[in-house]
C-alpha cells in the first residue's frame, strides 16, 4: 500500500512498504539500493563503537544521535532480495556479502580509509554486471571525511560514491528504483546523473528528510553541481596498489 507519495523533477518518492509497493511499479532498468543487513546499526550501538588512538581507546568524535529505533535489527529478507530481482535488469546491492546472491565478477568495493577502528574498511556492493571488480577510495570515518556532506542517516553512503556506482551501470539504463530509500542519497545521485529515479522508503522521518534533499537537487541548476562536488573519484581495480 502507497501510504505517500510525492513527485519531484524526474523523481517519484513512495512511503511505503516496498514488499507491498514494488508488484505496483513495473520494471526498472536498475535497482541500486543499501538495505538493512541486520548488524544493529542503530545510534545506540554507533555511539558505542571505539577507535584505538596511540594504544588507548578512544570514542569516536562524530557520531550523530539519530534516535533509537531498530530498523536494523533484520536483514532485508530473501522476498526482499527477489522482489528487487524481479523488478529490474540490473542491480547494485550494498552488503550484498549478507545476502544469498548468484557468484558475480563484478563486485564494487568502497575502500573507507577508516584507519584504526573496529569499522569495517570496505563496504561491498554486489551486482549482476559484467566486468571485473572495481574499487572507489573514499574517506568516511566521523569527522574525517572527504567533502562536507551532511549525515541524515546512520548508514548513509557518500554522494561521489552512489554516483561512481551508477556510472557503472549500462549505458541503456535510465530508470533506477531504490526500495530502501533512506535518506535518498542514491536519489540524490540520479538526479546528477540525469536518470529517472523512484524511491521507496518505509520510516515518514526518513521520508520527510528524503523529498527536501531531492527537492534541493533538483532546484539546483546543473552548472553548479560541479562547483558544489567534490572531484570526482578514481577507479581501481581491486589489484591496484594503495592510493597516492
């Protein structure tokens, strides 16, 4: 059932829950999408997370308090996960480690350069492209980031690196639906990348959050997101040496 929706620019953003939502839409060229992996990755547990700094322990400095809620506490389900099959032609899974998913050649690897932490320093994509495995380095540990992104959500992934993972989607693909919207960072990408994008998105908070950062994209004229964006990343192979 649509609980909500609202139409942005190129975008359609759904509250709802994809399950029931998904049988609704049709197909899409591609579903790119970072869902639950069931870690508990709640504030609550982030708060706790320590780094180690000269030999003692140290909290890390930035971890926002996103409210208590345990959106987390459940992987996305193997429904889920055929759902997003079904629906499209291509895919781009985030934690796709987590999941059961066919052998794939072209896994996408963001390297966070988080140094000494208990967070893991990759995170994967899994995909069903052709190609070999890619890798994009892009810093993200608390206040130790590349750009001046603001963190709506406790799993948000980096604007460059969404785009980087779209870049490597057929050129034939225009139309890219992410059932765990959040807070729409991959939304926000498509509308950079000038595809069509449907979001769905379950929690009204992050919903609310979501249609104001894609009302923001695309009030925002295209000559300007190259001033506004950090330069774009360099690709990798997995092989390749450490970057300069």
């Amino acid at each position: 059932m649509i609980i909500r929706e609202e139409n942005i620019g190129d975008c359609r953003l759904i509250l709802g829950d994809c399950l029931d939502v998904l049988p609704m839409l049709g197909t899409f060229d591609a579903v790119v999408t970072d869902p639950p992996y069931g870690i508990g990755e709640s504030s609550k547990n982030v708060q706790s997370r320590q780094r180690k700094a000269g030999g003692n322990s140290k909290a890390l400095a930035d971890q926002k308090d996103y409210g208590d809620f345990a959106w987390d506490n459940q992987p996305a389900s193997p429904e889920h996960i055929a759902a997003m099959l079904a629906c499209s032609k291509s895919q781009i899974i985030f934690g796709g480690n987590y999941f059961e998913l066919a052998p794939t050649s072209c896994w996408l690897v963001w390297d966070k350069q988080n140094g000494e932490n208990d967070f893991a320093d990759c995170e994967l994509a899994w995909t069903n492209l052709q190609g070999a495995v890619r890798r994009i380095y892009w810093r993200w540990n608390g206040m130790i980031r590349k750009g001046q992104e603001e963190r709506f959500h406790p799993t948000q992934k980096p604007l460059g690196v969404m785009r980087w993972a779209l870049q490597h989607l057929p050129k034939t693909a225009r139309t890219v639906c992410d059932p765990f919207m959040g807070s729409a960072t991959t939304g926000v990408a498509c509308v950079r990348e000038c595809l069509s994008f449907v979001g769905i998105e379950k929690d009204e908070r992050y919903f609310d959050i979501a249609c104001r950062r894609i009302a923001d994209a695309v009030a925002q004229p295209a000559d300007m997101f190259a001033a506004n964006e950090a330069a774009q990343p360099t690709q990798l192979s997995i092989l390749d040496g450490d970057a300069a």
